[in-house]
C-alpha cells in the first residue's frame, strides 16, 4: 500500500502540469474541477502542510465537502484543529458538514463545542451534531445528549435524532462493557413518552442486555404483564434472544397469572428456551384450560422434548376435542429423540383394536424407526381388517423394493376386497418411485433438420446416432449440432427409431427438444408381477393386470397387448383398459384403432381418453397429428367425445387445428367447449411468424407481374393507373403465395368514386391473369366489405367500417385470414369477420392488387408488411374478441 501511494504520489503532478502539484492548484485561481481533483488527491497522501490551503476552503459553498474529505482521514492535531476552527465560521449545511467530520474523527476536544451546538437550536448542524456526539460516545458526549434529550420539547425530527444519537451511544457503551452507564441511557430512552414506540421498545431492550439476570428478570415480568402492547412484543424477542435458565424460570413464574392472549405467545417462547422449569410450567397448562392454550402447550413440550410430559400426552390422545387429541397425536409422532416409540410400540400390540388403529396412523406420521417394518407386520398379524387395510394404506408412501414381496402376498392371500386393493394402490406407488430413464436398445432409423416437410433439409442421422450412442436420451433441436440447414426459414427436427424393436416418429420445432426415451419401472419390478400372476386367479389376476400396465415396461405391454386381443383370456377386459390407460405413445396406434373402431362403448371412451392424452405427448407431425384428430371426431361416439377430443385438439397451434375447432361451433351440444378450444388455439398461434420479403421498394416491383401500361411501383408504392377507359378488371400478381397470413397496406383511390381490390388466396383463371377467390373490396360503398372474385360473390357485405372511411385520403388496410376465419380492418375499424366453412378448398393461394374495369383512375398500394402464420390479432381485439365476431358463411 505504501508503495502505492508514494508512486501515486510521485505521478500526481501530471494531472495539472509538469511543474504543477495539488497544493499549487489550490492555492492558484484554477477552475473548479482541478481544486476537487486536488482534494481527492489530497485526501490519499496529503499531510499537515496542506491543512492551511484545505482549511481555507471550509467556507466555499462548492468545494467544503472536498476539502473536509481530504481533512477527515488526515492524521495529527492540526487537521482536527481546522476543523474546529471552522465551526465559527460556517453556517447552514457547510457546518452541519464540519460537525459530521469531526463526529468522523471521534474528535474528543470538539465535544464542548458540539454540546453547544446541539443545545442551540433544532437545525441541521445539531442533528449532526447529535450523530457526531454519538460516535465520539465519550462520557461528555454522552451526558450533553442526555442532557439534550431531558430538556424536552423536542420537534419530532430533532428528536429523532437524539434518540438515535443516545442509542447509539449507549451501544457503544455497551459494548465497552460500561453496563451501568448504557444502562442509564437506555432507560432515558425508554421513558420518552412522545418517541416512536420502535425506539422504546429497542431502549427496553437494550436496558435488559445491561442489566444481571435478576434485574432482566424483573423486567420481563413487568413487561410482559404490562399493558404497553410494543413492551411486551420487545420482552418477548429479548427473551428468545437471551434464553437459559433465568430467562425460563422468569417467564415460567409470571405464565399461570397471565391473560389467556398472551399466554400463547409466551408459551411458544418458553418452547424455543426450553429447560426443566419451562417443562413443568408447560405441562400445567397442557393439563387445563382453553383449547388453543392446551394445544400450544404440547407443541412447546414437543419442541423442547420434556418426556416427563409423556403420560399426558398419552392421556390426551384419546381426549373427546379432536384438535386436542390431534395435537397430542401429533406431539406423540414427532417427540424428538424416539421419546414416544415405547407408547406407541406398546400400543401395536394393545388388546383394544381401536388402539392398534391409532398406533398404525402414529407410524405412518413417523412415530418409529423403520416404520415399514412395523407396518408390515401389523398388516400381517392383526386380527382385524380395519388395521390391516390401515397399515397397507400406510405403505403406499413408505414401501421400499424389498417390500414388494409382503405387498404381492397380501395381493394374493387378501382376507378382503379392502385389503387386496390396499395392496395394489401401495405397490402401484412404489413402482412409480422407481420408475426410471433406463438404458432401452435404442437405434437411429433416420434423422433429419430443416424446414421440414418440403422445403430446404440436411440427412442429419449419423449426428444423432452419435450422439445416441453417447448416452444421450435428449436430442436438441436448434443450429448447434446441426448447422443452419435452411438459412432464414423455420426449422424443425425429425427422428424415426426403434426402442426394444418397437418403432417411433418424433419431430419437434427449432428450439425444442425431442425426448428418445420415456420413464418406466425396471425389469425386476415386471418380473415379480409376472411370477405374481402366474399364481393369480379372479380379482388379484386384474390387480396385477392393472400393475403392469402402470410400469411403462415393454416387456409389460407385450403381455398386455396380447391378452387385451386374445378372446379366451379372462382378463381380456382389464388388458384393454391398461392398454388405454399405457402412459407413453407406444400403444397410441393401438389406442387410436380402439377409439374409432371399438364395439364396446366403455373401452371406445376410454380408448378416446388415452389417445387424447398421448397425442399430447406424441410429437408427431402436425399434418398427422391433424390427422388423427380429425378421424377421432368422425368416430366420436357421443357428445362428451366430441368434447374430450375438443379439449385435446385446443391444445395444437395449428390453423388446421383452429378450422376443426370452428366447424364445431355449429353444433350447439358442444358449441361452449369448441369455442374455447378455438379461442385457445388461436392463442397458442404465431409463435413462429415469417415476414414476406418479396415486397416492392423503390422502383423494384421485386417479381410482382401485370399487363402493361397499367402497373409500375414509385418509391415503394404499387400504382394502377390509366388515363382512358379500362376494358376489363387488371391485376398485378405477387411472386408468392399466402395461406395463413396477415397484411397490412395503405391505399387510396383517385378518384374516390374508383373501385378496387385487394385478392387473397386467389388463382389466375385466363392468360390475361383474371382472379378468382377472396377479395377485400374498396370503393365508395364497398370499403371494408369482402368479395369473391370470378366465384362466390357477396360474402361477408356488411357496412360496419363505412364510418371509418377517409374518402380521397389514405386509408389503412389490414386483413387477417388463418384456417376458415377472414377479418378485415379499415384505419383500425373492424370491418370483415367471416367463417367460411364453404371454401375448404380454398385455404391458400395467390395476392394480387386490382384495378377495377371502368372509368380513368389511379390506385395507389402501399404494402407495408406481410407476414405469414400470423398471431390471431387485428384493430386491438384479442383471439376471443376476434371469434367472437366470426358469422358463418352462408354461400
């Protein structure tokens, strides 16, 4: 450090000059800036040689804080003299400034000074004053802010302050081991009548730290009986804070005379200190008394684990207040150490059955070591059903590996219906514990990434392959591993492979994560119920029918593929039912073939239900995902299918998925459920939009094609014009095509009795380049209206933008098409909102601008942007505003 600054030191003088050092700027008439430099530097090395120039700046309203920052750290007598010095001759914020600097230096020779200002007046200098007083904290100090504070008729700011300064300073003396001088200052404090209660009750304690343990005692009884509410919250803290034998045998003295509201809170303290005499005084209240007292108590002799409480505890278990004996239960369970395992264990084996009952409620709570062991016995031995049905129950949570055989046992051997499904609830959730990502044979048919199914791709299979053979189940799908196969273009991952032999499709889109394997129970768990159910007949047979269909195990589903199609099994039903329930997509070809196909109504639902849920988990292309909704809501069977499917298929963010939702909407049995599902896809929509590129600019009409003289582009701007008449409707063609889209331009038409166009999924039908398909209208009562060009004609005519209309102005178009659903907006009116259910043929095809037949006239199209798979928004309306809207075609 030294070497620091003599080389600081020694490079100082290059910040003002060669020739220049700080004491040379503060002594010249440089700018502000260089004499603040100056200071600082000062204030790492500066001496008493620059104490004169330093000292001469405490009264310059700019630069005193420098100054006294570079006098603070100095040391020697001649930097605390100028401070003092100073104090004459400042005033106002500059003083308050110099006092705070000499508190800084626990300056002892300027306390008589300080003391004065401090009794002065209540300004910002003896606010200071108090603080600086208080970090000198000497036995002068000390008594000028208690003399300060005695004096009364403090303003409440000032106040503040020398409370805060006395506490301080009390602190301190405490800390110097002065006791009885602390304590006489936390006592004054403690005596204000108009302080913040905060500071009483922080004076209280702090006059408790000073004091021996009789007088704290003391305290805390007349606190704690006393009617001061901030007093006795402060007693109860100091008492936690300082627990032993005083402090217990205090609160334990004062306990039995107490208001049955404070008791409680007490008595929580008494847990955490704990000690024979809070033991006694704990097990008094558990004994009589309120309720909520009773319970509180029996916490506490819990916590503090007093075992001379046990017989009442005992006692209490069977007391006629079910919250009383709860907590006495409770108590039991959880007494530190095993204190209550001889009560319990005694009770395992009681003549009183009810006894037996409890014991095996106490184990399961953790009443006992190994508590399983003692469980399994109880199911074993105890001669009546309540007990043992109770103690498999218990099981299911506690079971280990090595219990499975004793569960299998009482499957088979059950004395009842209770007890055997008991059974198979505890190894149900003990084959769930040990379920697990195991190693399966996994092999990589085919890999591919790219902008999946048609546009640009890479084979990427032995990528994957290696990365399998790694050891990893999860294959990431972004440009990492892969590379950018498809530059500027949404991606996708796709993997088909088998695992044990049984083959899997999985794609997943660019930032996701394929899973190759799922969770299931190991080989051994498989095999036990395989031995098992070699020896089953009757119900324990489905019991364990139903135990391998919860394993996730391919060995298990083979067994159960079989007897769910073989006709001579008995537990053919039960097979079919695991098979609809299985918890991965292996089955879901199996599932799906039920769901359409299945004679018996119960295993159609439940086949339905299953292949819901594993199209969820399936990660399945989504034209076949599509798919296969669409052939479950052909074959629904009844209403609540067709709204089981429905809340499946709200789960797809696809525009397939919404139009299959919509078409719903006209059947009025389940119109609520598809309409939510419509609206919660349409939410999930536009995750991935692309923005169209091949827009015009400039003079570029970037591919867009029309009949001459007809069509050019100006500064971006597409421009239909003819100055004599038009024979027939012109179009000028984009170079790409829309299915899902939303499209934003500003138009206008000259003159505003024009008529013109906007298409959309529209087709050339002549070599001249006439359209055909949608069209959003615009022209002197036409704007906002939708129109099927060459075709359907009249589709959604409504007025409702008309109003929004600036004729002979610019106006702002958008369009929104996405499935089945076209909105339109004019200057952020909401004008089209039209279902047409009618054109499933026409979901996707050209854009193209017109200029309506007739008349000379100029349309101007400015394209400001096209995106493709858009969210589901317009004019500010939400997804369930916008559907709300929709009116179903009608041609």
């Amino acid at each position: 450090m030294l070497r620091f600054i003599t080389i600081l030191a020694l490079l100082c003088p290059l910040a003002f000059g060669a020739a220049t050092g700080p004491l040379d700027v503060l002594n010249s008439d440089a700018p502000y800036a260089e004499k603040a430099e100056a200071c600082r530097l000062l204030s790492i090395h500066g001496g008493p040689e620059a104490v004169e120039a330093l000292a001469a700046l405490l009264t310059d309203e700019k630069l005193s804080h420098m100054a006294r920052m570079a006098l603070e750290p100095m040391p020697g007598e001649a930097a605390g003299a100028a401070l003092r010095a100073a104090l004459d001759k400042t005033e106002g914020v500059l003083k308050a400034g110099v006092v705070h600097s000499l508190g800084m230096r626990r300056d002892t020779q300027a306390v008589p000074a300080l003391a004065a200002i401090l009794a002065a007046d209540e300004s910002d200098a003896a606010q200071a004053a108090a603080a600086a007083l208080a970090r000198i904290a000497s036995p002068e100090a000390i008594n000028a802010l208690k003399g300060r504070l005695e004096s009364g008729n403090l303003a409440p700011a000032m106040l503040a302050a020398v409370c805060d300064a006395l506490f301080k300073g009390a602190e301190a003396l405490l800390a110097r081991n002065e006791k009885t001088q602390a304590a006489e200052c936390f006592d004054l404090l403690a005596g204000v009548g108009n302080a913040p209660s905060e500071v009483r009750s922080a004076a209280w304690r702090g006059a408790a730290l000073a004091r021996g343990d009789s007088d704290r005692a003391a305290m805390l009884a007349a606190a704690i009986q006393g009617d001061d509410a901030a007093l006795f919250a402060a007693a109860l803290r100091t008492a936690r804070e300082l627990c032993g034998e005083s402090t217990s045998a205090a609160l334990s003295a004062i306990l039995p005379n107490l208001a049955p509201e404070r008791k409680i809170p007490v008595i929580e303290a008494l847990g955490e200190c704990g000690g024979d005499v809070a033991g006694t005084a704990l097990k008094t209240e558990a004994m009589d008394g309120p309720v909520d007292i009773r319970i509180a108590a029996l916490r506490a002799l819990t916590r503090i684990g007093h075992k001379p409480a046990l017989p009442l505890i005992a006692e209490l278990i069977w007391s006629d207040d079910a919250a009383l004996a709860q907590a006495a239960r409770n108590s039991l369970s959880f007494f530190p150490d095993g204190g209550g395992d001889d009560i319990v264990t005694a009770m395992l084996g009681d003549n009183k059955p009810e006894a037996r009952l409890l014991a095996v409620q106490l184990v399961a709570k953790g009443a006992l070591e190994n508590p399983a062991e003692h469980l399994m016995a109880a199911a074993e031995k105890d001669d009546k059903e309540e007990v043992r049905v109770a103690a498999i129950e218990a099981l299911r949570t506690l079971a280990k590996p090595e219990h499975r055989p004793g569960l299998l046992g009482h499957l088979l051997g059950a004395r009842s219906p209770k007890e055997m499904k008991a059974a198979e609830t505890a190894l149900a959730a003990l084959g769930a514990r040990q379920m697990t990502v195991t190693a399966g044979e996994l092999a990589v048919q085919q890999a591919l990434y790219g902008a999946l199914p048609d546009g640009p791709m890479a084979d990427v299979t032995e990528k994957v392959a290696k990365a399998v053979a790694a050891g990893a189940t999860t294959i990431a799908a972004n440009n990492g591993p892969f590379g950018d196969t498809a530059p500027g273009l949404f991606k996708k991952l796709r993997v088909d492979y088998t695992l044990n032999g049984a083959p899997f499709s999985r794609t997943v889109a660019e930032g996701e994560s394929i899973n190759l394997q799922t969770p299931s129970a190991p080989d051994a768990v498989v095999d036990a119920y395989l031995d098992a159910l070699a020896k089953a007949k009757g119900e324990p047979k489905l019991a364990l029918v139903r135990l391998l269909g919860s394993t996730g195990n391919a060995k298990a589903l083979e067994l159960l593929l079989k007897a769910a199609f073989d006709s001579q099994d008995d537990a053919r039903e039960t097979a079919l039912r695991a098979v609809c329930e299985w918890p991965t997509p292996a089955v879901l070809p199996t599932v799906l073939e039920l769901a359409k196909t299945s004679a018996d109504p119960v295993i159609k639902t439940l086949a339905l239900r299953g292949a819901v849920r594993l199209l969820g988990q399936s990660q399945m292309d989504m034209p076949e995902l599509i798919g296969n909704y669409a052939a479950l809501l052909e074959s629904a069977g009844d209403i609540g299918d067709r709204k089981l499917t429905l809340s499946g298929l709200a789960q797809v963010p696809s525009a397939d998925a919404l139009e299959m939702a919509l078409r719903e909407t006209v059947n009025e049995a389940v119109k609520p459920e598809a309409l939510r599902a419509a609206v919660t896809i349409a939410k999930n929509l536009g995750k991935t939009p692309r923005m169209e590129t091949a827009l015009p600019a400039g003079t570029d009409p970037a591919g867009w094609l029309g009949n001459d003289p007809y069509w050019s582009v100006t500064d971006g701007t597409i421009v239909g014009h003819s100055d004599t008449t038009i024979p027939k409707n012109e179009f000028f063609w984009a170079p790409f095509e829309v299915r899902d889209f939303y499209m934003v331009l500003d138009v206008k038409l000259d003159p505003p009795t024009a008529n013109a166009g906007i298409q959309f999924r529209s087709k050339r039908v002549d070599d001249h380049g006439q359209a055909q398909g949608y069209q959003a209208d615009m022209g002197q009562d036409v704007w906002g209206r939708l129109y099927h060009e060459h075709g359907r004609g009249k589709l959604d005519w409504t007025d409702r933008a008309d109003a929004a209309v600036k004729p002979g102005e610019w106006n702002r178009y958008e369009i929104l098409a996405v499935g089945p659903a076209i909105w339109t907006a004019l200057n952020g009116t909401l004008g089209v909102a039209f279902l047409d259910l009618n054109g499933i043929d026409e979901r996707g095809g050209g854009v193209s601008v017109q200029i309506h037949g007739g008349p000379p006239q100029t349309v101007h199209y400015r394209i400001e942007r096209l995106v493709h798979d858009p969210e589901v928004t317009l004019a500010g309306l939400t997804p369930e505003q916008l559907i709300a809207e929709l009116k179903v075609s009608e041609n």
